[in-house]
C-alpha cells in the first residue's frame, strides 16, 4: 500500500512511478500528502503517466478509474469546481457525481465522456456496484479522502479486495489521503496475502503555526480580570478562565480572536482570510450575527444548505478595505479549498449523525471532532503563504479526541447497503458486511434486513420482484418503492417528482433574517396535503414556467425570488427527474399509460403511494378531546389547538413535527386523515418527524401493513401496533382487495411492460382512497339490494339500444313557460366553448384537488386561476341551463332559487376554507382561543369585541359602490348596526370569532369568459399570482360582477347592456376593495398595495 503525499502538477519520475505499483504484481498501495494539496486535480495525470508505455501496435494502454471518496453529504459545488478543473488537464476525464443527499442517491455524469477517454473520475455516495460492474478493462483504481471511511468508501473497498483475490494481476489500488491509517489498511489487503506499499509525497504547502486557547487568551485577554493581563497571565488565572469557558462555543471569544487576528495582518499588510470551523447552521449563523458587527470584515456564511450561488461567494475576492471571514461547517475540511485563506480558527466541535437500530432513528449529535479531522482543518491556513491555526480547545484536549473519525458504516441505517449486497448474488449479508474494514453491528444488518422485509423487497432471504426493481434503480428504497407504484397508479409524473425532490432537497430556502416571509412564501402553496405536495406544486409552476418559451428567463427568476426558491436546486430536481425517468425506461417501468392521466393530478392518490413508499414510518395522529361552543343555532365544536394533537410512532413513542414543516401548527387535516407518513426522524432537543404526509385509515388499510383481528379489543391491527375499530368482515374484505393489488404490482414488476391503466381492481383501490371506504361501502349494499341477480343477455342488448338511440329533448308540462334549449348558433352574444363541459360531464373522473364535489344539479370545481386567496366556480349541470346567458338562464325562477340555495352552502364550504388557509393570523380569532384557554377574562374581551364588528361594519360599507347598494345589502347593515349597538349594553359574551362568511362573494359576469354558466363564489382579498391585469381586477370590482341577490335583474338596470357594458366597465379607474383609495390605471401600483393591505386584512 502505497501513502501519498502531494502530487505535483508535472508528471511523476520513474521511480515515483514504479513505487506506486511496486510489486509489478499488482496489489494495494497507498499514499499522503498535506491537506488541500490539489490531489482530485493532478493524480490523474500521475496514474496515467506512471502506467509504462506501450510499444508500437502492443496492448492497449490501460484505463484509470478514480474514485473520489470522502464525505458523502457534499454538495454538487465541489464536483462542479473540480469538472471545470479536468477539462484544462492533459486527459479527458469524466466526473461522476454519484453523491449521497440526506436521504436518497443521485447519480449526475457532470461531462460528456470523451470515447478515446482512458480515465474517469467518479465521487462518493452512489451506487458503487455500477463502478465495480466496469471493472473489466480497467488496470487503476485510485481512491481519495480513503480517511474519511465513507459507507460508499468501506463498501467499495470490500468489494475491490475481493475483485483483487481474483484479479491479482491485473488490477492496481491506490488509496489517497492527507491523514491517512496506513497500518488499517495495510492489515486489511495483506490479510487475504495481496502485497502492499506505502509512499509518502512531500506536498508543496507553507508551514502553518499551531495556537491553543491558552494562546487565544493570552493574545485576546478574554475572561481575566485583575492585576494578570495579555500575555502575562498566571498558571492559576489561565486554569480559572479555562474552567469558566468550558466547552461551550463562546461567540464573544470567537469574535474577539477575529479582531485581534485582524489587527495583526492589517499591520503586517497581509491580504489572506480567515476561515473558522464551527458544528452546524445555528452556530454560524450566531457568530455571523456577531462578527458583523466589526465594519473592516466581509463576513460570509458556507454550509451545504445554501443556495449554490451563495456558496459560490466564498471564492470571491472580497470588497476593496475589507478582510474575507468565512465561517463554515466541516464542508470546509477537503472538499473545497478557499485558496486566500491564511488563518483558521478551529472550534473543534462537528455535528455528526448516528443511527440507533433498535429504534430506527437518526440523531445529530453535537460532539468532538477527530485528530484527523482537526489536522485537515489546520492545513487549509497554508494553501498560499505561512499560515496560523488557533485551536478553541487546550493541548490536552486534543490529545484526548479520537485519532479517526467512527466509520460511517457503523452510523448510518444500512438497508440500501443491504439490498445492494443481496442484489449482487451474496447470501450471506452478514458474512460479506463483517469481512468490511470496520464491520457494521449484527443488529444493524438484522434491522436492516427486518425492513426490507417489511418494505417488501425481500421475502425470508429471497429478494422479491420489488426488491429486483428496487435494486436497479439509482434511488433511496423509499423513493424507488414510490416510482414503481406511480407507474402502477397511472400517477408516475408525480411520483418520480416528488421522489426527485425527496433525493435532492425542498426547493425552498429560508434566510435567517427572512424565515417569517419564507414560510408564508411556502404555505402559499400549500393545500393540505403535506410536505411532498407542496414542494410538488412549487416545482410544477416552475416547471411549466421554463416549459413556456413565451416566459422571459428574467420572469422566472424573479417567481424564484419572489417565493424564495432555489432556482439551482429546482434544476438539479429535474436533472435528477431526467436520470429517474431514464433509469425506469431501461427497467421497463416507464410507458405512456404509467403517466399523468388526462384528469389532473390526484392528491388523495398521491397522498396514499406516499404513506405505501414510506411504510413502516406512520405516525398515529391523537386528537384531543372535542370541546363545543354555545352559539345561537346549538353547540359548535371548536377545531383542536396544534399543540394539543399528540402524534405517536411505534419505537421512539411521542414524536413531534419538525417547525419547518407546512404542517407545524396545524389544527385539523384534509381527507379524515388519522395518521402520519414521514420520510425521516431525527433527534435533536426533541424526536422530530420530517416530510409529512396526512393519510386516512383506508390508506392505512390499503397500503401500510399486514393486517390482523386485533384480539385485545374490537377491531383490526395493521402493521402489529396501529388498532382500528371496524368489523372484522371488514379487515377480511380489505385483505382480499389488498391481496388483489400485490397480485397486479407483482405482475407489473415481473412485467414491466404491462398495462394496467384500465384495471377494474386499480380504479376500485382509487375511488376507495378518495372517499375512505365510504363511497365504496354504499355501493357494495346498492349493488346487493338492486342486483339480486345478474342481468341476462337480452337485458343487456336493450340496454345498450336504449343508450345508443337518438335523445330527444326533455318534456315538460307547461311548455310557455320552459326554457327552449341552445340552438347551435345561439341569438345572445354568448360563446359556446367546452371549456367547463367536461366537468360537468364527468365529474367522478376529476380528483377532490379539482372538483370540490357534485350531485344532480351542479358540479363545484377550484378555478384553475384563481384571483383570490379561495376561488371556486359552481358549474350548473341542467341542459336546459348550462349554456344560456346567465340573465337569461336566472330569469327561471326556479332554477334561480336551486342557484341561491346552492351558492349559500358553497359559501359556507369556502368561509371554512379561507379560516382553514389564514385563521391563524386573525387577531379576532385569537382572541376567541385566549378566551376559550382561560388565558384572558371574558369581560377584558367584550369592548374589543364591539370594535371589531364596528370595524367590519366599516369595511363592508366602503366595499359597496353606492349606485350598486340593494335592499337586501341594506338589510345587512342595519342587521350589523343593530348588533353592534346590542353589544354595548348587553352582558358581556364570549367572543364569536371573525366572521369568516362575511369575506366571501359571489356573482356572475356581465360578459362570460366561458361558453357554459357559472357563478364566482370567492374570498374579497384578490390576492393571487393570476391577478395579472386592469380586466382581471375591475372584473371582480366593478358592476361587471352581478351578485346573485340581485336577480333577477330589471329590465332598465344598466348592467344589462351588452354593446359597451364590458368596456366602460373594464376601463374604470382601479380603486382599492378594502380601503377605497384611487390608483387610476396604475395596476402596478395597486398590486404592490393589494400585498400589503391582504397583510393588514388576514390578521383583523
């Protein structure tokens, strides 16, 4: 084995060569050098050239493959950088990003190999059995960063050492590394009798002067009092101050090293940075927070998840009479190199995660880093001239830390290292693992292998279809699992998305400074559905924003900032989108059928394949007991406070949801939800769950677990803890479905090619999810009662002639009086287009994210571009109806009267809405729970009661055009006057809330925009990214909109008139809703003050 040390930029000599494979029999060498030495740049020049020449027409030369290793978590910026680096060098060489993210794998080929190529270059964390695979016509391995023991990096080292039994003369490794463990791995190759060298390379570094905190005192003066001062402070003094700091990163000391620090280059007239070593994205940003404070310092921030631009900023020269400070994680170690930095402050301290087996749980511990880890970091002061490194932590300190850091194997959950070990043909996992450098536990591999049988992707010892698929995939388990039930489902657009999304990271950032903004920027795009969704919903509007050649790249840009999106990570989500979609079409998976349906996106569906993926990680949801409210029509039930919803899982007991989840602070979900999907848990000041997903207990039936009689109580178990109340006819009938489905999923894993688009079995599972069971339950006894017996042949053959014959049109019994149905060319100005037709038509075919719901008489659908916080339209079904001019189709008493009735629970319905979606910022609201919680007295309460409703009164008064103002409005305000005024003397009351109904409108167009009728029922606050025009605003705020109360119309109301009705009234002045204030035609203007008053409006 050979140590390396600095690797020159010219090639090696002839004997640097020969000792790099010194037996000529092939074998292990390995090889150290300084750190940030330029090694991933230069080695490769230094393989191929060191490989002997061949003669004229002799054997090919040979082909070097370099395996960059080192920690797995690193960001796509070190790959980038070093891409651009090889493409100046001598040989075309390739680099692989095949890097770990949090969760998942990726797999990105950053260049285009050249075909003459004879080496690539590949990074940790990916799927390593793609690398061995290749091995054929390779003669090199080199591997770097061999110390910091990797998963990927132990995995492939195992795997090359029994290659290397095999090929014992034709394959050569060479291990590389500034701290490398020469007699670990020396003992592991010659163990199985391979022959081993060691080299050390001198590197081309300056020296770099070592400091303690004893040295930091004693230059900074921190923490002595009295007579002992600077450099003259006693042993006693030094051991008090010492005592006093403890362990504990003091940001003071931090701060006052950097001024001193600075003080001296200043005065020495030295340009160069400094780089400080802290343990996570808290810590820096505090010592950001106090170092800012010193005017001569350019201060940035560097850890793995910022933006790629802001990462980038660190490698700039900083501001003319400003000295660069960059605070950063151990990103910082090896896989980038600040070149201007010449002094390092080491807090000593990382953040590293272990991973418990026995309750399948992460934990990011704050600990010690290693020698190792500590010299690597001193070594990035001497990249440019003599450096100095001052260490936070006493000499002896340091003598105590781990020589190494624990290998990654033992840390980390191992079951993708698992099922890619059983997919390779090994039996035996256990015995492949142990024979590792530094063997993982038994009950690791035990659990991990305990899970993939729950997953599915092994049956006792046997890997099944699933886990075949699974194994092929460059994926996480879960991600993968997710995919192949997309393309099962009909949903694998959305599945491979979210999946991407889930491998890379949520498309959202959150500056410290601006997380408020942030998350209000997030949930604007939240539905209900959970984490997954939302990032889905955000990356699918920037997706078709770069889809649309029509948008300028300046437009979305600015969405990206608008709604604090990553546009890097956006695009690496579709690369890795790209990647997932060509890995399923080699597998066969990916067809037409397995896509987006043609009926939009189903999020109940998708919520479900998410909790399917995700098993066994389900949460049980524990509602508090239901409190009730008086009020004038009975007793209400008051939805639960966030804090008061307890959520449990089955190892680690009570978990609670991450702060950053759209979830955090939720009252209630969508759907009958009972239960929680998470992608991950971690353990930090509490056990947080992440990337949640609401489901239902038919979800939970449908896809989460075996299930079983629950014989302690009344009802079923699914997945051996989660108990249901249900018959027990009911678990058997469910199993029998459930038993159905893994019949389909094995067939379409087994046969990848096979359609099951039009399955009776798929459908039943869909419509069971959306409606949970209920749907599907009523059908069952419908079917029962009606259909005693089957229908015979000739039933069936006057049935179809019946529904094949021609229609003739309805009858009625006062024909004066019956509307006469549309003409194809009808008389009125009214276009007939079928944009609408379809959800009316077919309702049923629609998602609930689509159409809200139905029944005879109408369809209610969202407005796919709303105008306003909520925004739904009622889709009249009548023939007779649906297709005449709104004056004309309210002229019909009676089906005015269905209208009326049907838009006032539509309101209900969209009132309930808009308190779900902005409840919690009302202040009135707030208020009613301070109340309710004893947490104010009620008669505290009363006065700013009354104002409150003198103030509504304020505002529905200035929204009312006085020309407009009917009887019926006037009614209103009296009622509000009266009730205002009753509030002054009565006895005080508990406080109703805000008055969500009283926010919401509704009405018709004077000119439709869409061929069939429907009626606007939406939230007053106009507040949307589709308000994007003077039409679109004086639609919703002028005349043009007709209130359904004020049908029908007279014949001398000027809304009536169709020749100039849509102009005169699109070509009003713009004047604010809320506070009346005139803008002209500046719709800019207005916009910009639409935000800020929607701000002022959601919290009254």
């Amino acid at each position: 084995m050979v140590k390396k040390g600095k690797v020159k930029a010219t090639a090696p000599t002839p004997s640097q060569a020969s000792a790099a494979s010194k037996d000529g029999n092939g074998g292990a060498s390995g090889s150290g050098s300084g750190t940030g030495k330029g090694k991933k740049g230069q080695k490769g020049a230094a393989g191929s050239d060191a490989a002997p020449e061949a003669p004229p027409a002799a054997a090919p030369k040979p082909t070097v493959k370099q395996l960059i290793g080192g920690s797995s978590w690193t960001g796509k910026l070190p790959v980038n950088l070093l891409s651009e680096h090889c493409q100046k060098q001598k040989w075309d060489r390739p680099v692989y990003d095949t890097r770990k993210t949090a969760e998942g794998f990726s797999s990105q080929q950053q260049t285009t190999q050249n075909p003459r190529a004879r080496e690539s270059q590949w990074t940790s964390g990916g799927r390593v059995d793609d690398v061995v695979a290749s091995l054929a016509d390779v003669s090199h391995i080199i591997i770097d960063e061999v110390h910091e023991r990797s998963l990927d990096t132990d995995f492939l080292l195992n795997l090359l050492r029994e290659v290397m039994i095999q090929k014992k003369d034709m394959l050569k490794l060479v291990l590389m590394s500034a701290t490398l463990d020469a007699a670990t791995f020396k003992s592991y190759f010659e163990s199985e009798g391979l022959s081993v060298g060691t080299v050390e390379i001198a590197g081309r570094t300056y020296p770099v002067e070592e400091f303690h905190l004893d040295d930091v005192i004693r230059m900074t003066g921190f923490g002595v009092d009295g007579p002992d001062d600077g450099s003259f402070i006693g042993d006693e003094t030094m051991g008090k101050v010492i005592q006093k700091l403890g362990h504990r990163i003091n940001y003071s000391l931090i701060t006052e090293a950097v001024k001193a620090i600075d003080y001296e280059l200043s005065y020495e007239k030295k340009t160069g940075g400094i780089l400080i070593f802290l343990p996570g994205v808290g810590e820096i940003n505090q010592a950001c927070n106090s170092l800012r404070s010193i005017s001569s310092l350019h201060v940035l921030p560097l850890h793995a998840s910022l933006e790629t631009k802001e990462q980038k900023r660190v490698f700039s020269s900083p501001p003319p009479g400003k000295r660069k400070v960059v605070v950063a994680t151990n990103v910082a170690e090896t896989s980038i190199t600040i070149d201007d930095i010449v002094v390092v402050i080491d807090s000593g301290k990382v953040k590293e995660t272990s991973f418990d087996p026995q309750t399948n749980m992460r934990k990011l511990e704050e600990t010690w880093a290693s020698q190792a880890a500590c010299k690597q970091r001193q070594g990035r002061a001497g990249r440019v001239q003599a450096g100095k490194c001052f260490k936070l932590f006493t000499q002896n300190l340091e003598q105590n830390m781990a020589p190494r850091p624990e290998p990654e194997i033992r840390r980390v959950p191992l079951e993708q290292l698992c099922l890619s070990v059983r997919a390779m043909g090994m039996k035996d996992v256990i015995r492949f693992l142990g024979r590792s450098p530094t063997p993982p536990a038994t009950p690791a591999i035990e659990g991990a292998m305990a899970l993939l049988r729950r997953m599915g992707a092994l049956d006792g010892d046997e890997l099944t279809a699933m886990g075949q698929q699974l194994a092929m995939l460059p994926a996480d388990l879960r991600c993968g699992k997710l995919m192949v039930f997309g393309a099962i489902f009909g949903c694998l657009d959305d599945c491979i998305t979210i999946a991407a999304i889930l491998s890379t990271r949520s498309p959202f950032f959150a500056p410290q400074e601006k997380r408020d903004e942030a998350r209000e920027a997030r949930m604007r795009f939240y539905r209900g559905d959970g984490d997954p969704l939302t990032d889905l919903e955000a990356f699918t509007q920037w997706d078709e924003m770069m889809r649309d050649r029509g948008t300028p790249q300046r437009e979305v840009r600015r969405f990206c900032d608008d709604n604090f999106l990553s546009f890097q990570t956006l695009t690496d989500i579709a690369n890795t989108r790209s990647q997932y979609y060509d890995a399923l079409t080699e597998i066969g998976i990916h067809s037409a059928s397995s896509s987006q349906g043609p009926g939009g996106r189903n999020t109940l569906l998708l919520r479900a394949l998410v909790a399917s993926a995700f098993t066994p990680q389900i949460a049980r949801i524990q509602y508090p007991d239901k409190k009730f409210a008086a009020s004038v029509s009975g007793a209400v039930e008051l939805d639960p406070e966030a804090r008061a919803i307890k959520y449990f899982c089955q190892e680690a007991g009570r978990v609670f949801v991450h702060p950053s989840s759209t979830l955090f602070g939720s009252q209630g979900f969508s759907g009958n939800a009972a239960y929680m999907s998470y992608f991950s848990m971690i353990s930090t000041t509490k056990i947080f769950i992440r990337d949640l997903t609401p489901l239902n207990a038919y979800t939970l039936l449908m896809f989460c677990g075996p299930i079983e009689l629950d014989t302690l109580g009344r009802g079923l178990l699914v997945d051996g803890w989660l108990r249901l109340r249900g018959w027990a006819r009911l678990g058997v009938l469910v199993a029998r479905l459930r038993a159905m489905v893994d019949s389909l999923i094995a067939d379409k894993v087994e046969n990848p090619g096979l359609d099951l688009a039009g399955s009776k079995i798929i459908k039943l599972v869909i419509k069971m999810i959306e409606l949970n069971g209920l749907d599907a339950i009523g059908r069952a006894k419908k079917m029962q009662q009606e259909e005693d017996e089957p229908p015979s042949k000739r039933a069936k053959q006057d049935a179809f002639a019946k529904l094949m014959a021609p229609k003739q049109p309805p009858s009625t019994s006062s024909p004066s009086t019956a509307l006469k149905p549309p003409s194809s060319k009808p008389s009125h100005p009214f276009k007939n287009r079928m944009a609408l037709g379809a959800y009316i038509e077919s309702p049923s075919s629609f998602p609930p994210s689509v159409v809200i719901y139905h029944n005879d008489d109408f369809v209610v659908i969202h407005d796919k571009f709303p105008k306003a916080t909520v925004h739904t339209l009622l889709l009249p079904r009548s023939p007779r109806h649906r297709l005449l001019h709104p004056f004309e189709a309210l002229q019909d008493e009676e089906f005015l009267g269905k209208v009326r009735a049907e838009v006032e629970r539509l309101k209900v319905l969209a009132a309930g809405e808009l308190q779900r979606k902005l409840g919690r910022f009302s202040r009135s609201d707030a208020r009613r729970e301070a109340v309710l919680n004893g947490e104010v007295e009620l008669e505290d309460d009363d006065e700013a009661q009354h104002h409150d409703s003198k103030q509504e009164h304020h505002h529905s008064s200035q929204d009312q055009d006085p020309n407009e103002t009917t009887k019926g409005n006037q009614k209103t305000h009296q009622k509000k006057e009266a009730a205002a005024a009753s509030a002054e003397t009565s006895e005080p009351k508990l406080p109703q809330g805000r008055n969500w109904l009283a926010e919401i409108r509704c009405g018709v167009h004077a000119v439709p925009s869409m061929g069939h009728m429907h009626v606007h029922v939406f939230s007053r606050d106009m507040h949307s990214p589709y308000m994007k025009h003077r039409k679109h605003y004086n639609s919703f705020n002028t005349p043009f909109l007709v209130d359904i109360a004020d049908f029908p119309l007279a014949k001398e109301d000027i809304r009536r008139g169709r020749g100039s009705r849509e102009e005169s009234f699109m070509k009003r002045d713009l004047v604010c809703w809320r506070c009346g204030r005139n803008f002209g035609n500046r719709f800019k203007e207005l916009k910009g003050h639409l935000e800020d008053e929607f701000e002022e409006w959601k919290r009254e």
